[in-house]
C-alpha cells in the first residue's frame, strides 16, 4: 500500500497515533472520521476525508455521541436480560474501549461468553434493528454530518450506497454539499461499481472506495490490505483539499 485512510466510527482518537506510525513506515494516512446517520427509512454513513481532528465543534459532537454509544451499551445488555442473556457491561467496555462502543463489541463478548457460536447469530438473534435487542443511536442527519465535516475542512463522501438502499437521497445530499461516493467496496458486484460510478460521473463527485476493515476479529472476511484503488482516485481527492484550503 502507498496510502490509507483511517475512518473510524465516531472517534479521531487513533489519527495521531497513525500518522506518526504511516511516516515511519513511508505510508500516508488520510485522516478520516465516519458518522452513522439516518433518514427515516435508512440509515446512512457519511465519511470525512482530511478532516482537521482538532475541531472545537468537530471534539463537541463527537463527545455527545460517544457518551450516547456508553448509554446504549447498557439498554442493550438490560434487552439482553430481559431475554435470559446475562452479560455484563464491564465486559463489553472492556473490549471497545470507553469511548465507541457498538453492537460489534456486544458481538464480540457474546461470542467469547459461549453465548452464541459468532457475530452472525449474535445479530441475528439480538443485534440487527430487527432483533429484539436492538437499541436506536444517537440521531444524526447525513445533513447535519456533512455540515460538520465540511466545517472541519474535510471532504463528505457517501460511505458505501449500496448498503444503504436509498440512491434517491443522492441530489438532496449533493445540494447539502456532499463532495464524494464511494463507488468501491470491497463486497460490491462489479454492476455496482459501474452503477455508482456512473452516478458519481452524472452528479459530479469524487469517486472513493473502502475495504470497511474493522480490525484483525471483528467477525469481518475482510482483511486490512485485500482491498486496494488505483492512485488517481486518491489524488483527486487530495487535490479537493488542497483546494478547499487555498479557498
């Protein structure tokens, strides 16, 4: 790899840390933040590219949501023992860190409790917004999402459209700002690649991709690496930024 971007969910915690590792090793970090958002009949992930993690308002938000994450962790164990699934928080918190914790980290504890067999029966029995113990997040609009980033100097991309099953949302975003889609992913068939290719080409937007690595056991089949883009896509967005800062 020559570049790689770190987007993780609701933290700039690790940017630093990775900055400084990427220039030991001549690697370029993009520094990145991803924010879970929803509209009422979808939940929507909108990326930051070469955000400035040092944002007043940025650090604001970033702390209600994380203090939400922490509440949530705690509904979710109580659904879970109202079900006869007895799990302690501590054990989840001590597998996330305090800070972003999420269903994965419920998964994952589950999973080493012998309470389920992996991350699939965990969401699908408890986890998934189907499940019976599945609890809302914090409420954030894309709208809202790429305010902030935009405000933070970076760069809104549209994570992964084809999870999301709501291409219409698309003009309204663009009109709220949005820059970029991310037309590669590491699932994706090759006619969706062509199709948000196609439709980042009709409304003018960068074109990203992202392997959505979540970390060596995550209960993911993707590995950090597996998934890669041709250089120029990286240098377009580069020179978005570069151009936002001169303006």
């Amino acid at each position: 790899m020559t570049a790689i971007a770190l987007t993780d969910h609701d933290t700039v915690d690790g940017i630093e840390a990775a900055v400084r590792r990427g220039a030991e090793k001549r690697l370029e970090v993009v520094p990145g933040i991803e924010f879970t958002t929803e509209r009422p009949a979808a939940e929507i992930h909108i990326l930051g590219y070469y955000i400035e993690h040092r944002n007043p308002r940025l650090l604001g938000t970033l702390e209600k949501i994380q203090q939400d994450r922490v509440a949530r962790i705690y509904k979710i164990v109580g659904k879970l023992k109202e079900l006869n699934v007895v799990l302690d928080p501590e054990e989840v918190l001590a597998l996330s860190g305090r800070k972003v914790p999420g269903r994965p980290h419920v998964a994952r504890a589950l999973v080493k409790k012998g309470l389920v067999a992996d991350f699939k029966e965990a969401f699908n029995r408890y986890l998934d917004d189907r499940s019976p113990a599945y609890v809302p997040h914090f409420k954030l609009s894309p709208e809202d999402a790429i305010a902030l980033i935009t405000e933070a100097g970076g760069i809104p991309v549209f994570a992964h459209p084809g999870t999301s099953c709501c291409d219409d949302v698309l003009p309204g975003l663009v009109k709220s700002g949005l820059r970029g889609l991310e037309a590669f992913y590491a699932t994706y068939r090759p006619d969706q690649v062509k199709r948000y290719l196609d439709l980042a080409q009709k409304y003018g937007l960068l074109v990203t991709g992202g392997s959505d690595f979540h970390g060596l056991d995550s209960g993911r089949e993707v590995k950090l690496g597996e998934f890669s883009l041709p250089d120029e896509y990286l240098g377009a967005l580069k020179d978005e930024h570069l151009r936002g800062n001169k303006s």
